[in-house]
C-alpha cells in the first residue's frame, strides 16, 4: 500500500513538474466572449474566427504553445468582464487579454490590463476611447466613428441632400448618429430630423412614418444586429418606403445574412457602411470563406474577421518579440503592423494602436438568385476620426 | 387618411400577437394560480417546428401552424405530468424556481440545435407585401395575423360562453374550491385548459417569426410583454387579455410615434397606472 | 432557529432572546467566510462579488420572506446605489469609499422611502408587476441621462481610494473580499436584531394575513413602508461596493436580469431564513462560474437542471430542506 502510495505521489509530481516545465513554454490567451445570453451569435462568430485561424497556421509560435482560455462574459456585465479578466491573470496565468464584442465589458477590462501590464486585443467592440484606456490595447475591428463618418461624407458627396437619422437609444447607437451627422453635415448636407428608439424596441412602425412624414431623400438607420434589422426592414417595407428611391443608409448590421434573407426584395437598394463582408472580391478572402464554410458550415461576418485578423495580430507580435509575452515587447510589436488580410489592407496605427482599414460602401443587389451587399465604392486607410479630431 | 392610422394598424396587429401568445398564461393563472414563467419556451418551441417544417421539410406556411399549435400542447401535456402537477399545491416562489429552471433549459436545448443566430424566415408569397387602402399601405401580413386572431378570439369567446367544457372552466376560475365540491373534475379541467393555453402560445410563436424574428433568447425577451398583458388584462379571463393586449400594442406604438422620447417607458408607465387602478387588471376578479 | 415545545407556554421576550442567541451552526458559517483568504486566494474576486449579492439577496430577503412583499424590481435601489457611489467619485472626484457608501444608503434610502408609499397598497401580482415596472421605467431613466449616468457603456472614470489610506484595492481582491464581507457581517448583524425584534415578528405576522394584522393593532402600511426603506437602504449599500470595487458602474446594474436573478437565488437559498439569501447566492454564482467555466456555451442548461433539482428534492429551497431533515433526524429515536 505505501508503495503504492509513493509511486502516485512520484507520478503526480512527476506530472506536476512536466506540465510546470510545459507551462514555460505555453502562451495562454485568455478569451472573454459573450457565449450565452443575447450577444450569443457575435461571440460565437469571434470564436469561429480565432479557432479557424489556429487551425490554419498550427498553435505553436516562435517555439511556444498558444493555450485559449475561453470565459463567458454572458453579455453587458462590465463588473463580470473585469473579474473574470482578474481571474484569468491571477489564477490562469493569462498572458494576453482578447475578444470583448462589447464595449462596457472592454472598458472594465481595460483598466485590467493597464493595472497587470498584459496586451489587450480587442476584436470587436467599436466605441472610440476604448483604446485610451490602456497603453497595451490593440483593437482589429473598427470603430464606429471611422466607418459612420465616412458614410456621412459619401452620402454628401453622392446627391444625398436631406436625411433624417434614427439610431438605438445606447452608446453605440449615439455614437454613430453624432459622427453620421458631423460627416453629412461637413460634407454639405442637411439633417431634416432624428429620433433615438429604445433599445430592446420590437416594432419600427411608428418611427418610419414619422421619418416618411418628413419626406427626405435618405434615411439612416442604426440598430445592433439580432432580430430588429430584420424588423427594420419589414417595417420600411409595410410603411411603402422604397429603398431605390428614398435612400436607406446604415452600418453593417442592417446588411447582415439572416436581416437580407428575412427582408427578401423589398432590401433591395439598401446602402450599407462596413469593414468587411464576406462577398468582397479578393483571392484571401474567397479561400477564407471556403475554409470557414468548410469547418463552421455558415458564412463568416464582421465578428468572425475581428477574431480571425485578432488572432494574426497576437501570433506576428509573439513571432516579432520571439516569444516574450509582457505587455510592453507585445504592444511595441503591435504598433505599426500592417498585412493584407481577408477584409483587405489592415494597418494598427502605432500613435493610437486602433485600426486603420479599407471602409467599404456596399449596396443590396440580386446576385444570380440570392441577395448579397455589393461594394459600389470604397475609402482606404480610414484612422478614427474621433481620435484624430482629439489630438489636434 | 392621416398616416397615424396605418401605424396604428400595426399596432393592433402586435398587439393580436401578444394576445395569442398571452391568452393562455391568463387563463392557467387564473384558474390553478399556476405560475408558469415558461410559457413563453412553448411560444419558441411553436417557432422552431413551423420553422424546422418549412426549411427542412418544405411544409407550406399555413400548414406549420396548426402543427406549431400540436407540438406545444403536446410539449405542454408531458411537462405537466413530470413536472407541474406535483407543484399545484406548492407556492408561487416554487413554482417561479422550477419554471425558470425550465426556460434555462430550453434556451440551451435551441441554442445547440439551432444555433444562436435568427432563424431566417420569408411567409409565403401571396402573405408579402401591402394593400392600399384609401391610401393607408397595410401590411399583408398584418392583416392575416389580426384576422386568425380575431377567429381564435371568437372560437374561445363561444367555447366558455355557450359549452359545458366553457362553463366548468368558468366556474373553476371562479371558485375552484366550489367547483370541486360540486363535482368537477378540477385537475382534468387544468391538464386540458394548460394544453390548450400552450399550443396557443405555440401558435402564436410560429406566427410571430415574421414579425419579431426568432432565435433562442425568445422564451425570455417576450416573458416580460406577456405578464404585463396578463396583469393588465386580469387573470382568467379572456377578454380582458384581449383588451390589455390591444390596449398595450396600441399605446405602445402611438406613444413612439407622438412622443418618441418616452416611447420606451410609455408600455411600462401604462402598466403602472392601470395597475394602480385596478390592481387585479381591468377585468380581473375583485 | 430554536423549536419551542408545545408542553410549555413561552413568553415573547423569552422567544425572541433564544432566536438571539448565536447558534454554532452560524458561528462556522461566519469562519467559513475567512477560509477563502487562505484556501483559495485566486478566487477572491469571486468571493467579494457572491459577499456583495449576498447582502443584496438579504435585503431582499427582509422585504420577500418576512413580509410577503414579492419584489421583481429590487435591483433598482443596488442601481441607485451604486451610481449614487459612482457619480461621486467619477463626476466629484472625490473616491473615498465609505463616504461612497453612506451617500448611497441615503440616496437609496430615500427613493425607497418614496416608492414605498405605492408598494404598500398592493399585494399579488400586481404588486410584482409595479415593482417590475418601476425597474424598468427607473433603467430607462437613467439611459436616458446617458450624458451623466455613461449609459449601457457605463460610468467612466471611477477611482476609490485606499480604505483608510492604507488598504489599496489590489488585482488580487484581497482588499475587495474583505471590504464587502465587513459590510456584509455588519450588515447582518443588524438584520439579524431587526428580524428578532417585536418589529420583526409583526412583519411576519403581516406576510401571514396581511387583512388580520390590523385587527391586532399593528399598523401594517407603516411597517411595510419601513422594511421597505430598510431593505432599500442595504441594497443601496450592496450597490455602492460593487461600484467601488469594480469601479464601473453600467445600466445591468439596475436591470431586470439582476432583480431576477437575486430573486432565483434567494428562493434556492431559502426564504424567511436570513441565511438563506446567503447560501443561495453562494451556491448559485459558484456553480454558475463552474458551469460556465466547463462550458461556456450551455452552462445555463446544467443551472436549469440544478434549478430544478433543487426544487424537486428541497421543498422551501435549500435551507428549508435541510431544516427538514433536521427535524427527521431528531424526531427518529
């Protein structure tokens, strides 16, 4: 028996030890994503794309192991995503902080990572100052300034005279009104009204004849994707607004998949803003798609490419610091890394770390069979307008 | 015609959905005190068969629905014999316990059949689009929806008004304690009226797709719209879950079409008026 | 949690000065609190973040179990709370931490005070759907002054200071876990005298039959009122900890997922029991962090699953059944 005994007691040591020398030569990447409650489908998306990438190009860099820890932030609870940032450092040995689709939560985990010294990606959440919040925050997704403003000026500059604007009723939605607006305005155009919806609102009825009543030659809608682009659209369709002549203007949740499969013809017409869509036109992201649909059996979106380029990032900064994991020698590496991805030309801008990328205007049309967003213009290196109108 | 009415017909249209989803939670309320937070999971579980049928199995729209309304009854029969009936005599913060217990459960059962992303759905073709009517576009759709509510409203009305199943519900609601001592075969009575009450919800989840779309967060985002149709209409009874629902529907959207500042807390104030009135809802029992 | 025999009669002061008395049951109770410090150090953040819904389950607690008031809106006054806490130290700049909390027992306090005067006419369900209401309404509000509350991004720029000067909110939550479970023991040390109190024992007189209470005397509005204002106070305070140690503050703060959730974890605990928002909170937020832990995708099943259990096998939640068999094994011979 005590033979027995010892010969656990050597092998658990002997385990101990192993996976002790084992965790030298591991990075952990500690993943807080929503994978339950309403922000669900995001968050799973971002997942997809990080596990693609590590399936493509193999989970060893610069001689070390990358370990995901995956933590369900659950949805906005920004006290949850701190702590569970807190836990992943302190108890899981974390060396790098990613995911975050939410703002509140990369907020409260930014203070983490300016405390603890650990790089931050954040691979989705799009509100201006997040990056502010730590000097080893990297952000690979987009703004919502960089890609709304950019829709104001192009909807100026394209016989656009009057819009009325209508956004969700939080942050985000806030956001994009106040950079929609300053870009249409300085591009000469003039806004005949705006509302702000609640934010869990399942009816658009109301607001749409309102917007009707005003009679402008646009419309801008912002909404969190789920289920209201979808009603959204069902209701411009019920209040006989024409997306072909009353222009429809919004940010990529109003293009997504299941909202143009829901809308069917009647979204025809719709002008979209975003930083990727997977019909773009380039060899990378044709073999990106393919590889996605292959393994996932659905196509990827804008979050699915947040994580994906994310990933790149955190693998080409540990190739350029050969290894070394402190906050400092990564967001060094970070700063100033460009590279051709999926979504096209990508750049972090080493004064802000955020990123700087290709916005594209893309317009639903009928493409054989299926509806899908087609590019009809675009704008290359976008920076963050906000940050830049901050500094000067 | 001023534009207000055709958005109020939108909003009489919600709110036929609401009623449709609520009228059964109402009646079960009202009759057994039954506190079954899960019967908005029987609204999703409506959604997923009419879905599952017309994309994997090509089923005709119309014929989803009475197969939606089947499926929750029947979902709705099973769980009573395994769960609920041992809870009839338990407290409300019990019941509450074990129906929650339950929504978890069937938000994770739809989350891994069918993802977390919105079920894309198109209603059938001669259900799109809009009619004018002097010159007021109404939704096809809506119409339909306002219409299978209206004949649902009526085939309720007379069932508890002129059948003898009507009036032992009726009495039952009333007085449950009377009704057993006069006979009737109260837990029976529960059993059907429960199935009923869910494959209604059933039914009206199946219709709601097209309006409100449909992913697993379902069973929980609508649960709050639904109590508040059943508290402001009254527990039991029909026609008040008829009138709280048109009345809910209605403010709510003329409220974001006047007032689109309050139009988020309007649905809730309303409900905090009403309530203050007339506490147990407008045609509760005193 | 003494059982009185029926041979003979016992006086009330006497009653209540048995109820008093500190079982061992809650002095290990009490000790067990300290054994994350040694045990499990790196889950200290946890440990604050269960002491902080602990006490806010309690709260709840003296408003649902012993006064029959069903609340589905209680996370409105922990919201107050902990903006109250927020806005001083973001917008004042002024980030001491029990100034923090004494600011927000009193703004929380007095909205509590005010709603109570609605709270006290109704029973039933339109009682929870008042509270429900007023949540609701309360959250929009403060969306709605995003320009100062941060909205659902939260409140930004939240510092607190080092308690007394000397102890420094660390990444480690040594500081955190011991701030809140102080408050916490204090806090219930106060309840605990409340509830065994002639006070409380009206109050449970009231949840029991409500219409009878008067004809006994005891003025029922006014005691509701004032367990409503006591119970608004504690969540307030629960509120203003997790602002400080978190330091953000954001709208689900105020939530109805919050009110539900508390609600869920006060009847697993079990209600009427002052430790039973305890353990419940306990029990849930571990388990939750486990499940989640394992499988981040379908955690809520497996809490479903032990949702159900629960009330299947312990009737009036986990304390009730462990009363219960209590009482089994010591009526056995």
């Amino acid at each position: 028996m005590q033979k027995l005994l010892y010969g656990l007691a050597g092998l658990a040591l002997g385990l101990f030890g192993a996976s002790a020398v084992h965790a030298e030569d591991a990075v952990k990447v500690c993943l807080i994503i929503s994978y339950s409650g309403q922000f669900a489908d995001t968050g799973n998306q971002m997942d997809h794309g990080v596990t693609l990438y590590m399936k493509q190009h193999g989970d060893t860099v610069a001689g070390k192991k990358i370990v995901l820890i995956r933590k369900d932030n659950g949805g906005i609870a920004p006290d949850v995503a701190k702590r569970l940032a807190q836990e992943c450092i302190v108890r899981d040995g974390a060396d790098i902080l990613a995911g975050f689709e939410l703002t509140p939560n990369a907020l409260a985990v930014g203070d983490v990572s300016a405390e603890a010294k650990k790089f931050m990606v954040v691979m989705n959440a799009a509100t201006s100052i997040i990056t502010t919040k730590s000097p080893y925050m990297a952000r690979t997704s987009s703004t919502t300034p960089q890609l709304n403003f950019t829709l104001g000026q192009w909807a100026a500059k394209n016989g656009i005279k009057k819009i009325y604007t209508m956004v969700s009723d939080y942050g985000p939605g806030i956001d994009a009104e106040t950079w929609f607006q300053t870009g249409f305005k300085e591009g000469g155009g003039e806004i005949v009204g705006s509302v702000r919806f609640p934010v869990a609102n399942p009816d658009f009825s109301a607001f749409i004849q309102a917007a009707k009543d005003k009679n402008p030659d646009g419309i801008y809608i912002w909404i969190p994707g789920g289920a209201q682009p979808l009603a959204v659209g069902k209701a411009l369709a019920e209040r006989g607004i024409d997306p072909k002549k009353t222009k429809i203007l919004g940010q990529d949740a109003l293009g997504f998949e299941s909202a143009l499969q829901g809308m069917g013809d009647t979204a025809l017409g719709i002008i979209t803003v975003a930083n990727y869509d997977y019909n773009h036109d380039s060899a990378m992201n044709k073999a990106f798609v393919k590889a996605y649909n292959d393994e996932f059996k659905r196509n990827p979106d804008i979050f699915s490419i947040g994580g994906y380029d994310g990933t790149h990032l955190i693998y080409e900064a540990l190739k350029k610091t050969g290894g070394k994991t402190d906050g400092e020698s990564l967001i060094n590496a970070a700063k100033g890394m460009t590279w051709e991805s999926p979504r096209g030309p990508f750049l972090i801008d080493p004064e802000t770390r955020d990123i700087v990328q290709t916005v594209y205007i893309r317009k639903v049309e009928k493409v054989g069979n299926e509806l899908r967003n087609v590019e009809i213009d675009k704008v290359p290196a976008v920076k963050d307008p906000a940050k830049a109108r901050m500094t000067h | 015609m001023h534009p207000v009415f055709g958005v109020l017909f939108d909003g009489l249209a919600y709110g036929m959905l609401l009623f449709l989803m609520s009228v059964g939670l109402s009646v079960t309320l009202g009759m057994m005190n039954f506190v079954n937070l899960a019967h908005c999971s029987f609204a999703m579980l409506g959604g997923y068969v009419a879905i599952t049928l017309m994309n994997a199995f090509g089923w005709p729209f119309l014929a989803t629905l009475p197969a939606a309304f089947v499926a929750a009854a029947a979902a709705s029969v099973v769980l009573e014999r395994i769960f609920f009936r041992r809870f009839y005599r338990a407290s409300d913060l019990e019941q509450c316990l074990l129906t929650i217990g339950i929504v978890f459960v069937s938000i994770a059962i739809a989350a891994y059949i069918y993802g977390t992303d919105q079920q894309p759905m198109q209603p059938p073709v001669y259900l799109r689009g809009s009619i004018n009517f002097f010159g007021l576009d109404l939704a096809v759709y809506r119409l339909f929806l306002i219409a299978v509510a209206l004949v649902i409203t009526a085939a309720l009305m007379v069932t508890v008004e002129t059948t003898r199943f009507g009036a032992q519900v009726r009495a039952a609601v009333n007085n449950q304690r009377m009704a057993r001592g006069l006979g009737i075969n109260v837990d029976g009575l529960f059993a059907v009226t429960f199935a009923l009450g869910s494959g209604l919800a059933g039914l009206g989840g199946a219709l709601a797709i097209a309006m409100l779309g449909l992913d697993p967060q379902f069973a929980l985002t609508y649960l709050i719209y639904v109590l508040i149709v059943v508290s402001v209409g009254g527990l039991g009874s029909i026609f008040g879950s008829f009138a709280a629902a048109m009345l809910l529907g209605i403010s709510d959207i003329a409220g974001k079409y006047y007032v689109p500042a309050i139009g988020a807390f309007l649905i809730y104030l309303v409900m905090i008026v009403l309530l203050m009135w007339r506490p147990t809802g407008l045609f509760g029992r005193r | 949690m003494a059982s009185e025999s029926i041979a003979a009669p016992v006086r009330p002061v006497q009653y209540l000065q048995a109820q008093l008395r500190w079982q061992w049951g809650e002095i290990a109770f009490w000790l067990a609190t300290l054994l994350p410090f040694v045990v499990a150090p790196s889950y200290l953040v946890l440990a604050s973040q269960i002491a902080i819904t602990a006490l806010f389950a309690l709260s709840l607690d003296l408003i649902l179990g012993f006064s029959g008031i069903v609340s589905l809106g209680h996370a409105a006054y922990f919201g107050v709370g902990a903006y109250t806490a927020g806005l001083i130290s973001a917008k004042l700049g002024f980030g001491e931490p029990l100034t923090g909390l004494l600011a927000a027992a009193v703004a929380a306090g007095i909205f509590g005070y005010l709603t109570s005067f609605i709270i006290a006419r109704f029973r039933h369900l339109a009682l929870i759907m008042i509270t429900l209401g007023i949540g609701l309404v309360l959250q929009e509000a403060f969306n709605t002054a995003g320009f100062i509350t941060g909205g659902f991004d939260g409140l930004q720029g939240i510092h607190t200071w080092p308690i007394f000067g000397k102890f420094h909110f660390d990444l480690y939550g040594y500081t955190a876990y011991a701030y809140s479970l102080a408050a916490l023991f204090v806090i219930f040390l106060v309840a605990r005298r409340i509830i065994h109190s002639p006070f409380g024992l009206a109050l449970r007189g009231i949840r029991e039959n409500n219409s009878r209470m008067p004809a006994i005397g005891a003025p029922t509005r006014t005691h509701i009122r004032t367990i409503y204002t006591i119970a608004a106070i504690i969540a307030g305070v629960a509120g203003a900890i997790l602002a400080e140690t978190t330091e953000t503050v954001s709208l689900e703060a105020l939530g109805f997922q919050r009110s539900a959730d508390v609600l869920v974890m006060l009847i697993l605990g079990g209600t009427g029991r002052l430790y039973g928002g305890l353990i419940g909170a306990a029990v849930y937020m571990v388990a939750r962090d486990q499940f989640s832990g394992l499988n981040p995708q379908y955690w809520y099943f497996w809490i479903g699953l032990l949702l159900i259990a629960v009330v299947m096998a312990l009737p009036n939640g986990i304390l009730g059944g462990l009363a219960h068999f209590a009482r089994r094994m010591q009526a056995k011979p």
